[in-house]
C-alpha cells in the first residue's frame, strides 16, 4: 500500500484557476464566490470523466476561497474583506462526492505578497528571499485551519511558491506538512520548486517539477506547459509521478507558459487522449488546467476533448 494509491487510481483530473485578480474589493470577491455554480462543476467534471479536481484556494493576493478567522486575524481585516463568507470549498467537497470525485486544494508558499496592506503583517514580500520561518508559521496556521476544518474532504494539496531561489528547505516546508496532516492524516502534499527547463524537457531529462522538491512531497509537483513528456514510470524516486498541465492557447505564441486558464486546445482532443493513456499506463496521474467562468462553466471545446479520455 502507497499513500497515493488512491490518486494514482483516478488517473487524471482537472485544474482550475478561480481568483480575484480582477475584483477590486472585498465585497466584489464575496459576490464571485457567491455566484460560483457547483453543481454545474460537479457535474460537468462526471460527465467528462475526471477522477478528481483542484481548484486555487488563493494567489499571490488578498482573496482566499473561504473564510480563515486566522488569516483576518493576522491581517488585522475584518471577515469579508479578503476572505469570502461563503465557504465555497466545503461546497465543492459535499457536491463532488455526490459523484466520487475527489477534491484537492492548491496553496502557495509565499501568501499575500502583493498585497500592499497584508503583506508587511504576514511578513513576506518582493523581493522574495530568504523567506523568514516567522512567515511560514503565520502562513501554515492559516493552513491549519483549513485543513482542520475540511478534515478528509480534501484528499491532498499542491502547494506552489516553494522554491529553492525563496530559500525554502526541508525545515521551511515542515510546517505546511504538519498542518496539513494535523487535518488529515492520509492527504497526499506536493511542493513545487521553480520552473521547469525547456532544453531538459526537449532532452528527455526529467525536468526539475517532475522530481519530489522535498523529503515532504507524496507525489511530484510536475507542472509543465505543454503534453511532452512522461516520466518513465510511477515513482520518481519514491514519489508518485504526477504532471500539471495546461491545455489552453497561450497568450503569446512563444510562451507556452501563458497558457494557463486560457480557451482552446494547443493539442489534438487524440493527441491529448493518447498522451493522457501513455501516462497512465506508465502509473503517472495528470492534472489538466482548463479555463473556468465565473460561474464555474467550462470551455465547450475543453470539455470535449477531455471527454475523450473518460469514454
């Protein structure tokens, strides 16, 4: 038995981007939320065939998924003002379960850094190095509380910010480790550590995301931009092989990296079922980031193609 032999038994999954970026306030943040349609998502992702979805508790700024009295706390704000009243994660949780979807939480590793309000409170800001532990604890209590309160909810959670050019380690990441599993003693982690290289990837080396970052990570972070390459088997190195990928049209032609929550196919619906089995048969689980609407609609043209790896 594995910790990921759950994961690994659901095979691929989908990746949501859902934030504030272009709400101006709290209260706008709150009515996002608020208008966000889980039923439709829960029950586009059963049609599809997804074995699981990840959705952005929060990104960079002041808007977090659901409501945290910890992170109004160290804030000094009053709830509502960043976090959203409605608790849209333990939502999602109770909806997909109606279809044996499993839930998993994305989390970042440097909080609201660009936050002109919240960043001095928590303690972490541009530029970002030699990222202070005073920070991480702060950081991993707003964590705790939510992996206290979702409990067994949440089966894992893919944590991004982590990197090494932070000054993150081992002892840095430990807290996040220990709040998670203080809520869940069977959730999976994943730390992610800077960006992949493209010449690696070319090469067929195995490129910096698809090898556990830490002595914590249950299943490799894997975020790639595009469907070029698969780890040779299901460890790498002891931990689950996973790849996160986006399956948009970038912004720019030449970046790939634009694609994230962006409309379109960059690949073939068969090039991307192809790709998805190949995987799987080797034991790797992929994520796929869509786009996804305000209120939680889903590009038609997406959900065709990943259609076609569930039938």
């Amino acid at each position: 038995m594995h910790i990921t032999d759950r994961f690994h038994a659901k095979k691929w999954g989908v990746f949501n981007h859902f934030l504030g970026y272009n709400v101006n306030n709290g209260e706008e943040w709150c009515q996002k939320v608020a208008g966000f349609d889980v039923e439709l998502v829960a029950k586009t992702l059963h049609d599809m065939g997804a074995g699981y979805y990840v959705i952005t508790l929060m990104q960079g700024r002041r808007y977090m998924l659901a409501p945290n009295a910890t992170f109004d706390r160290i804030g000094g704000i009053q709830p509502g003002e960043a976090c959203a009243r409605r608790d849209l994660v333990m939502n999602l949780a109770e909806e997909l379960q109606r279809y044996d979807i499993d839930l998993y939480l994305y989390y970042t590793g440097d909080g609201p850094y660009m936050d002109d309000q919240l960043k001095g409170k928590f303690g972490f800001e541009n530029p970002r190095k030699n990222v202070p532990m005073a920070f991480v604890e702060k950081w991993a209590a707003v964590l705790e509380e939510y992996a206290v309160r979702y409990g067994d909810k949440v089966k894992g959670w893919w944590i991004d910010g982590c990197y090494d050019y932070f000054d993150y380690n081992d002892t840095l990441l430990e807290p996040y480790y220990r709040a998670i599993k203080k809520g869940n003693p069977d959730a999976i982690v994943s730390f992610n550590n800077g960006e992949s290289v493209r010449e690696e990837v070319e090469m067929g080396i195995c490129p910096r995301r698809v090898r556990p970052w830490s002595k914590w990570d249950d299943f490799t972070a894997g975020e790639l931009v595009d469907c070029n390459y698969i780890p040779e088997g299901r460890f790498v190195d002891g931990t689950q092989a996973h790849l996160l990928i986006p399956v948009g049209l970038p912004i720019d032609v030449q970046n790939f990296g634009t694609s994230w929550c962006q409309k379109g196919l960059k690949r073939t619906p068969e090039y991307i079922k192809q790709f998805t089995r190949a995987a799987n048969d080797r034991g790797v689980v992929i994520s796929y980031d869509i786009w996804v609407g305000p209120h939680g609609e889903f590009d038609p043209v997406q959900v065709e193609a990943l259609s076609q790896i569930g039938k």
